[in-house]
C-alpha cells in the first residue's frame, strides 16, 4: 500500500495492521477497549498514510467528538478557569476534552487526527506558521482562545473587548482623582496587551492626565514581572499613585511590591488588575480588576470547535466577550500630600 496513492480506506489500515476494521474504528474514534500495542501500530499506519477521519472530509457528523485543547507554562488560574467553562460546555454538549501542551514533534497534528481528534483548542498559546500548516494538512480546526498575536486567517478565535477593558480600568482612577497613573503591561507585541494599553492611553489622554516617561512598562503576564515592573515604577522620581496592570498576577506583584516597602493598598497606591480571576477575590485587600468573562470564553471556544468539527460555518473568525469593571478594595482616591515645610 503506498501513502497517498489514492484516499485511505480503514478497510486498508486493517489489513496493513491485520486487525479488524472495527479495530480501527475503535482506534479512530478514541475508543479505550484496544490492546495498546495494537493501538500503537494501528496509529503509526493512519500516520503514514495520512488517513483523515470522515468529519475531516466534512461527509458526517460526529455526534461525540473529542476536542484537544491545548495550552503553554504552567497550569495558571487563568488556564483553569477557561479550561473549566470548555470541559461544562463539552459535558453539555456529549463531547470528550483531553488537555495537553502545544508540541513541535513532526506530524504531531496527524497523531491527534490518528488517535481521535476532531478540532484543537489552543489556549493563549503561541503557533507558529509551522503548527498552522500541519493542521491545515492534517484538515484539523483549530480555535484560539484569547490570542496573544494576531490569528492567521486560517485561525478562528475567542476573546474579550481589552480596549474596553483598559479605558474603564483607567477612567475609574481618573474618576477616583488620580493623576499619576502608570501601566504595567504583559509582552509589548501581544494583541491584548497592546489593546489594554490603548484603551489606558486613550483615557489619560481623553482627560488631558500626562503620561510621563517610564509610566508605560512591557513584561510578562507573570507575578515575578509585576514585583520587577512595581520597582521601577516606584523609584520613579515622581511615582505613581495608580497602577492599572495588565492581569491579576501582574496586579498583585504590584501590591506585594508596595507592602515591602511600606506603602498601604490602596491608601498610597491604587491597582487595578485584568480577568477577574480566584487571585482577585482572595487578595488582601481584594483586588479592583477588569473581569473577563472566562469561563463564558472556554464555553464559545468549545461551541465554535464543535461546529467546525462537523464541517459546518461559523458566522465570523473571531468573537468578542464583553469585559466589565469590578470595583474592590485595592482602589480610592488619591492620598492628599503634606505640604513641604516652609
């Protein structure tokens, strides 16, 4: 049998491997009643013969697929509550979730149609030109859940209105009297970051409050990056009094930052923070932040997967959730200061 002579039949597989074609139904399919040496020599056949389910060719529905959904770094608050707004819609749906981590193998894609896979949801994760050909060879969907770069056209996606987000988190400062309000920010090229930033711009610059230099700071969306960022706002020689900051994590290194130097939160610095997330509500003190609808999120993400899993359009590429401000405890107005002596 030579690959791609002609389209590969599971009546092919079976012989090549000789087991039944029910065998490798079961393997195409997920099924866990196969022997696994079996179910690793019927893979490595579907691989070498580029074998494409029928969803694939869009000639049927599968009435319960299994979604890859995959994500990088570690298993963060924000990962965990996305991941469960996709596993409740997947158990409504009668759809299988299996998580993983975004893989350079060679023809990782085809072992995912191989071993079952209808679509992959990617999780902010970072995809190469290289992973967005292999699935469009492997005629795999994928979905984006909030995008850190801009999607190839190929590419459909969920995420939230972050300009939005970033001009209410800042009007909220400006409205509380600050003046001296800073942005500390995840990667300077990361889409969401950058439309958290404008939206911060544009209400600095809407209420005419000057953004000096060293106000706006790029880093990670990490807590270790806000506790570095925090530092240079703070030896700043006219600090902030407000710092929006670009997620949670970010938001509480900020905070952290302050209490090892004496400062209270928020009666000398107010924070903001972004998504919403467990970390915001158990701070101390609880964190204003810009809750992103997460879990509604992982919900679409799973929605749309399933629609293109079964060959059927969606109505766009990319779909936005509304953000909304949360007002805590880590915000107030602005510490009066104390004259100098005369």
């Amino acid at each position: 049998m030579r690959p791609n002579a002609r389209r590969t039949t599971l009546a092919d597989i079976a012989r090549a491997a000789g087991v039944s074609v029910a065998t490798v139904s079961k393997v195409v399919n997920g099924r866990g009643d196969v022997a696994p040496h079996t179910r690793v020599r019927v893979q490595e056949l579907l691989r070498q013969h580029e074998y494409l389910a029928p969803v694939f060719r869009h000639t049927e529905t599968v009435e319960n697929p299994t979604i890859e959904v995959q994500f990088q770094g570690g298993l963060k608050s924000y990962v965990a509550e996305t991941l469960e707004g996709i596993i409740d819609s997947a158990a409504a749906s009668g759809a299988s979730v299996v998580v993983g981590k975004v893989s350079g193998a060679p023809h990782w894609a085809r072992d995912l149609v191989a071993a079952g896979r209808r679509a992959v949801i990617a999780v902010t994760s970072v995809y190469t030109a290289a992973h967005l050909n292999e699935l469009a060879r492997s005629g795999l969907p994928l979905v984006v859940l909030d995008p850190l770069h801009l999607p190839d056209s190929r590419v459909h996606s969920v995420g939230a209105t972050n300009f939005a987000g970033g001009l209410a988190a800042t009007r909220h400062l400006l409205s509380l009297g600050h003046r001296r309000v800073a942005y500390l920010g995840g990667p300077a090229m990361a889409v969401c970051n950058q439309a958290r930033m404008h939206g911060y711009r544009a209400a600095m610059e809407a209420e005419g409050a000057r953004v000096p230099d060293g106000y706006v700071r790029p880093g990670e969306f990490t807590y270790e990056s806000g506790l570095l960022g925090a530092t240079a706002l703070l030896d700043l020689e006219e600090p902030p009094t407000a710092v929006f900051a670009g997620n949670d994590e970010i938001a509480l290194g900020v905070v952290e930052t302050a209490r090892a130097r004496g400062l209270r939160v928020p009666e000398d610095l107010s924070v903001v923070g972004f998504d919403d997330t467990s970390l915001a509500r158990m701070s101390s003190p609880p964190l204003t932040t810009v809750r992103q609808p997460l879990r509604e999120m992982g919900a679409a993400a799973l929605r749309t997967a399933l629609r293109l899993a079964n060959g059927e359009k969606t109505e766009s590429h990319h779909v936005e959730l509304a953000t909304e401000l949360v007002v805590r405890a880590s915000t107030a107005p602005p510490r009066e200061e104390t004259p100098a002596p005369g």
